[in-house]
C-alpha cells in the first residue's frame, strides 16, 4: 500500500479504459516507462513512474489519455526503468512488441508458389500483427474490408499447411475457447465487426470438444454487431487433417439464429 504521508497533490495521466484499443502508441512515447499493454489495455504501472508532463498525449489515436491533477505518489526518476545496453531485438518480420503492424508487401511475404520451393525457403504467409484477439487494437488499419480469419491457437500447430491453405491475403486472429476470456473475446469481436465491414470469415476449429466454444463467441459476436458477413467453417482434427467444411450465406446466421440458435453451428 502507498504511505500517505510521501504523497502530493500533482499532475498524473490518466487512462480511459474504454476508449483505449491497446494499440501500444502511448508505450513507445513514455520515455519514464510509466505505461504498459496489461490484457489488451494501457495501465499506469507505478505513478511515481509518471512526471505528469504528457508525452504520450498526442500518440494516443483514440483520445483516451488526460492530464488530470489527483494525490499520487511523487515522481521520481531514479526508480525509472533502465534501458537495455542493446536495442531490444525485433520480432519476426520486424514487427516490435504488440504495436499493430500490417506485413502486406513486406519482405515475408512469399515471392514464389509455396509448392515450387523447399521446404527450407518457404516463408510466412502472415499479413498483421499482433495476431492474439487478446492484443489486436479493434481500429487496426489491416482490419478495414480485410477477409479475416478466426483459428483456435491450436489449428496452426496440428495442420501443417496452415500458411498456404488458409492465410493468403488474409488477416489472422487467434485465441483458445477454453482457457481464454470468452466474454471479453465476444465484446471485442463484435467491436471489430461494427467497426471494420468484414469482407468475408474464415471459422477454424480443432475436433475437441472445447473449441465449439470458439464457433459460439464468433456467433455471438455477429449477432450483437448485427454485421452480415459470409462465413467458411472448417474443422481439423488433431492428427492434422480436414474433417469438414461448410459455408453459410451473409444472412444464414441471424435467421436461423433467431428459431434455433444453435442449429447453424451445430448440425
């Protein structure tokens, strides 16, 4: 707990939870290291972290950060984080923490028909990141008309051609309907659906029974935006292969919805 007695009255920044998408801007003009990504949001990890001057001010794109004078601890800059001796080094494909990055043309992308390469030159298929539901902003830029693809955290790991099959010119999102926040991930799809006019979407699922949960959030979160969106369901199962696909038209969905809802899914 923070002793009383070693706080003043001063200027602070504060953050509107339900304005901030979690896009990461704040982070990278925090030069103090005040402010950290937790759970797909922006937090003020330590106030004496924060001088209260408000750098980070003019990077946020969604207006959720102020000025706002409360009794917090006062700053102080030796408690400040250190920088690393070397520059942090950057993820694959050159895209840095969870700052959403569209990888569309970039030098990843692959060049030549995957088939005609080896094994040892084919490259990665992927167009944005982050790709965890959990850390993608819904306002990201690579989210607009994009033909998105929602795979359970699995489906990549048990299907070995994941890339060439299902992420050519596609957005990826990834999350596990078992150990995941189902209710977070539904308010945030339905977000991304309101938001973004989704071209076309891409269920994919492993056979366990757990990840029908995965199929039931994506629903949800359709019928709550009330976007119409065609969708594609495919089913892996765990030895790697496609047990079953099936397409549903723009309008299957809230129809069949509201007489039976769980039939469109669950046949």
């Amino acid at each position: 707990m923070t002793d009383k007695r070693n706080t003043v009255r001063r200027n602070i920044i504060k953050i509107d939870e339900e304005k901030c998408n979690g896009c990461g801007q704040c982070v990278l003009a925090c030069a103090e290291g005040a402010i950290q990504i937790i759970d797909g949001k922006a937090r003020l990890v330590k106030d004496s972290y924060c001088d209260g001057l408000g750098a980070c001010i003019g990077e946020c794109p969604t207006g959720a950060l102020q000025i706002e004078e409360r009794i917090a601890e006062p700053f102080d800059e030796s408690l400040q984080p250190q920088p690393p001796s070397q520059p942090e080094p950057l993820l694959a494909c050159g895209c840095p923490g969870t700052m959403a990055q569209s990888l569309k043309g970039s030098s990843c992308q692959q060049k030549k028909p995957v088939n005609s390469l080896p094994v040892e030159e084919r490259q990665s298929l992927l167009e944005n990141w982050p790709v965890q539901l959990m850390l993608v902003p819904t306002e990201a830029p690579y989210l607009k008309n994009a033909s998105l693809v929602i795979a359970a955290d699995c489906v990549p790991c048990a299907y070995p051609a994941f890339h060439e099959k299902f992420l050519a010119g596609k957005v990826l999102l990834i999350g596990c309907p078992k150990l995941d926040n189902a209710d977070l991930y539904e308010e945030k799809l339905a977000q991304i659906f309101r938001q973004n006019r989704i071209k076309e979407l891409d269920i994919i699922y492993m056979e366990v029974p757990c990840c029908r949960g995965l199929i039931r959030t994506v629903q949800n979160a359709l019928l709550q935006s009330g976007a119409k969106v065609p969708i594609k369901m495919t089913q892996i199962s765990i030895k790697g292969e496609i047990l079953k696909q099936e397409e549903l038209k723009a309008t299957s969905l809230i129809n069949n919805q509201m007489c039976c809802p769980s039939s469109v899914f669950f046949k």
